[in-house]
C-alpha cells in the first residue's frame, strides 16, 4: 500500500470504524481526493455517503453537500459529529436557523473547522448564502441522490435543475460529486448535462442482487387469499406489502389480522406518533407484516426481510426495483413477488391525467416499461438489469435462476383480464 492508501485506510478506521472499504468505494474515494468531477452510481446500501465524507474530512475546506432529505443530512451530521472533537466539523444549513446559529456556522466555516456543510437545494438558492460561500475555501461539491435533477427519475425537485447554476456563482472551478441509485441510462445522462460535467469520471456498481427471487403472479380477484396464502407459508419471517392506496392498505391489513396474521398499517394519513410505533413494531419484530404505501422504507434498514409484495404492479422499473430492494440486505432469502392486472397500469394511467403533458409522456412511457416487465417471458432479473443498462447471462451471472420465468419457463404469465393495446 502506499502512504496515501494506509492515510485512507486509517481515515476510515478512524472516522467510521469500518476496516475495508466496500465495493468501489477507495476508487471513487481516491478520485474525488484527486480534485476531479465524479459520478457514482451504486444500488442503495452500497456506501454512497462515505464516497463524500471521507473526502470531505481529509480534505482542505469546506465541502457541500446537498440532499433532498432533511432528517437524512441531520442524521449525517449527528453520526459525523460523533466521531468529531469539534462539533462544528459538520452543520447544516436551512431556513429554520436563527442569526446566532447562522452566525455559528458562518465562523466555523471561516475558521476551517467545518468539514462537510449540509444544504437544501432551495436554501442554496439564497443570496445571502452564496455571497458567503464565495468567500471561503470549498474542497468540493457533493449533489446526493443526483437523480432528483432529472424528470426521468423518480423523485424529480425543479429546485436541483438550478444547482450548476449556484455551483458556478459559488467558484468556477469547484469539483462536482454526483451521486445516485438510479441507474437508468436516460437519467445518468441527464446528470451529467444538468449537473454540467460531461467528463467527469463515472463509477458504477452493479445493481444485481443475486439473493433475490423475482416473481409475478396475474392478479385476479383472489388476490387476497394468495397473499394470506404465503404469509402463512412464510410465518414468522418479516415481510412488506406494498398497495397503491392508504385504503388498499388498511383493508389488506385488516384482512390479515383476522386471519392470524400480525400485520400492521402503514401510510401519510396516519398520524406520525402511529407511524412511528408500526415502523418500531416492525424493526423489534412485534409485528410480522407492514402493509403500506410507498410512504413506508426510505431510510428503514432492517437486514431480515424475508419478502416485499406488491399488491399493486409500482408505476416503474425504478419504483420496482427500490421497493424489492428492500428485502434480504444480509444476503439471506428474499422473496419479491408482485401482482400484476392489466387494469391496474390503467388506474396508474388515470392518476396521471391532470399532470402537466411532458409529464405524462414519462409517466407513460415508465409504465409501458412495467408493462413489459410483467408480461415478459424472459428473465426478470436479465430485464431489469438490462433496464439499468447492465447486461446479464443467466448461465455465469450470479443468482441467474434466481425467477419464475428462469425456472419456470413454460409458464406464460398474462394477467387474466387483460385487455386490447
Ligand atoms: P447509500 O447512500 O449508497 O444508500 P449509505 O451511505 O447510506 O448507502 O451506506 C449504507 C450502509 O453501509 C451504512 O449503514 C454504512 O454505515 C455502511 N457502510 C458504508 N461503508 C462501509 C464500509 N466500508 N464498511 C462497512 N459498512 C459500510
Ligand atoms: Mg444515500
């Protein structure tokens, strides 16, 4: 190893306790030390954050960061804080500080105590703050889930379309960090032009999770009785299901609890002191079953679950695959099993009708891609790889029988009350 290897080694050692870096990390890391442009695309789990903060600690100045998750940057900053001897080592910056702390966290950045600063793309956009920022010493800029600056991803925020904007105003010559689990070519692309770094220096992961099994199941009015159905094959081990609506979800969870099945509700129309105790059941394992929304996972890391379903086809391959993503973290079995009717996609279709035109055109053509997701006959796990741009054989590939239609070729799946196209 050479020296700069042994003083990321140890930096590591030091600020997070890990002793191996994962995956790609010391490559992306080592690029981003270097001063260059670099775009990183890992599944979620894979050690994004670390990509950034490592950096950032070792480096000279200050370096920002922008995310769309305020409870996640106040989670960053906490757990950076920790392993700190100053506290301002990290801060973040938004519109509920008051003058002192704006104050606090201008002279902390002035004296180069702060590290790593933490910023809402909107609060960027405040004058104030970037005549400040052009003043000091910025290592870089880091943009996590980059893909909220495409309308091709699934969580498009028009603010983060400005950000190469704000970046120029700040330094000319600021390295930017992008970062995203979003692997679709179409929004890789679209970060690289937004975000203004054509020659940045990509590093990608791959998105295969060989311990899942992909299934999907024509969904007809039995629906429900499938599902108890493998709940009760499946019991003790956790699980989430996914529905399109809140009522879906409370109906369904209501289903299984008269069935014996310990399952709770989960969705925004539930108050947050509720929200809080399924989502704790669920982690302590006083519930088998989380019936919920799309609402229910960000930032919920429980390696054990054993299946994701969805009781409604999501309106994409990313949703999919996000969602799914969640089951078997340690590695261990993990069941995806969906249900898919053609009348669905139109309900999808229909929730979008009063969305502007560009919009819809996504939105539709996202779905058309779930629609050939589900009536496929060839790989689940080769077509969604495929989706994000990653080829896969089944044959050498890891977990390449790892889906119904691999290993159960003959059966066609087709939702029963499909309809002409
Ligand atoms: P992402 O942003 O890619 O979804 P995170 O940055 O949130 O992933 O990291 C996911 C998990 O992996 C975190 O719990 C983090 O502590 C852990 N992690 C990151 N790097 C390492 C490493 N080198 N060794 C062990 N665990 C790591
Ligand atoms: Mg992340």
């Amino acid at each position: 190893m050479s020296i700069a290897e042994i003083d990321l080694h140890s930096a590591l050692k030091k600020y997070f306790g890990f002793s191996e870096f994962k995956g790609l990390q010391e490559e992306v890391i080592k690029n981003v030390v270097a001063g260059n442009n670099t775009f990183v695309i890992m599944p979620t789990g894979g050690g994004k954050s670390l990509c950034y903060q490592l950096p950032a600690l070792i480096k000279e100045g200050t370096a920002i960061v922008v995310s769309p998750l305020i409870a996640l940057m106040k989670n960053q900053v906490d757990a950076i804080r920790a392993v700190s001897e100053h506290e301002g080592v990290a801060h973040v910056l938004n519109s509920s500080l008051n003058k002192t702390e704006v104050k606090r966290v201008k002279d902390d950045i002035t004296n180069g105590i702060t590290k790593l600063l933490y910023v809402a793309p909107e609060s960027l956009t405040k004058e104030e703050y970037v005549d400040f920022l052009r003043t000091v010493k910025i290592s870089f800029m880091a943009v996590d889930e980059a893909h909220c600056i495409s309308e091709w991803g699934h969580d498009f925020r028009p603010e983060y379309r400005n950000l190469k904007t704000i970046i120029k105003r700040i330094g000319d010559d600021i390295p930017i960090v992008g970062l995203t689990a979003t692997a679709t070519p179409k929004v890789q692309a679209d970060i690289l032009k937004s975000l203004g770094m054509p020659n940045a220096v990509t590093f990608k992961a791959s998105f295969n999770r060989p311990n899942l099994y992909y299934e999907v199941r024509p969904k007809t009015k039995n629906v429900d009785a499938d599902i108890i159905r493998f709940v009760k094959q499946n019991e003790g081990k956790s699980g989430i299901i996914y529905c399109l609506s809140r009522k879906r979800v409370e109906g369904l969870a209501q289903v299984l609890q008269v069935n014996g099945i310990k399952a709770v509700p989960y969705h925004a129309g539930l108050d947050a002191k509720t929200r809080v105790k399924h989502q704790d059941m669920f982690l302590m394992e006083d519930t088998d079953v989380v019936v919920a929304t799309i609402a229910f996972g960000m930032g919920i890391d429980k390696p054990d679950v054993r299946f994701v379903i969805h009781h409604d086809i999501p309106k994409s391959i990313e949703s999919y695959y996000q969602e799914t993503g969640r089951a078997g973290r340690d590695g261990g079995e993990g069941h995806c099993l969906a249900y898919y009717a053609y009348k669905d996609i139109e309900k999808l279709e229909k929730f979008m009708a009063g969305k502007p035109v560009a919009e819809q055109e996504i939105g539709h053509a996202l779905l058309q891609e779930v629609v050939a997701f589900a009536e496929t006959s060839v790989s689940r796990r080769k077509f969604i790889l495929h989706y994000f741009g990653e080829e896969f054989d089944n044959e050498t590939g890891e977990g390449g029988d790892m889906d119904d239609n691999v290993r159960h070729p003959k059966k066609q799946v087709e939702a029963q009350d499909d309809v002409k196209m």
